[in-house]
C-alpha cells in the first residue's frame, strides 16, 4: 500500500471510487477532510469530491464544501482506507463535523463501499 497522501495514494484511492460507479446524487458534494496534525510537506487537507457520477479524492482544500471534516493524519487514513468507521470515530471524539452533514446520508453505502 502506498505511503499516506503521496500520488500514488491518490490513485489507489480514486481507482477504489472509480470502481464504485454512480453516487446516486443529484448535484456535486464536496468534503474536506482537514488534517488537524497535517505532515510537513503533505497537503493539509484533501477533498472528498462527490458527482452524480462517482467520486474522487483530491489534495487540498477546495475553499466552498457542503461538509467540512477535522481529524489526525492517521485516522484520516484509517477513515479513508475503511479501518475506521465515521460514526466509531464521531463517537470517540476522534473528528469534529462542520456544515451540512445531513448531506452526506444519501451516499453512505456509497462511501462504506456497499452499494
């Protein structure tokens, strides 16, 4: 498995999303997900781009986003990577939820990977 945020990462990630297919939104949806201990050199945040259809996982921080996610580095990752739930890590304190994240319902099987 590629290194944390690194390109390679990236594509990982957005091959894992591609293969997923269609959202079922009816507009786009934009997360951030903004590392509050972000590595030295790597982005401080990257952004969870949502279409009717797909999705995509971008470096930085998009400025305008429906939903905005604070978290570690490393449970970024375990989020990211499903070793880590949203709703374990809300419930633990792990990550903070700013904006609408009544949004973020629709596609939840999407983004657990059981649609």
């Amino acid at each position: 498995m590629a290194d944390f945020l690194s390109g390679e990462w990236f594509a990982e990630r957005n091959a894992a999303l591609a293969a997923r297919g269609e959202t079922g939104l009816s507009a786009t949806l934009r997360v951030a997900l903004v590392l509050s201990d972000a590595p030295s050199g790597g982005p401080g945040a990257l952004t969870l781009v949502l279409t009717p259809e797909g999705g995509r996982l971008e470096p930085g921080d998009p400025g305008v986003c429906e939903v905005v996610v604070t978290l570690s580095a490393s449970d970024a990752a375990a989020l990211v990577e499903g070793r880590l739930t949203s709703s374990g890590a809300l419930r633990a304190g792990q990550l903070r939820v700013r904006g609408n994240a009544a949004a973020l319902v629709p596609v939840t099987a999407w983004l657990a990977g059981e649609a």
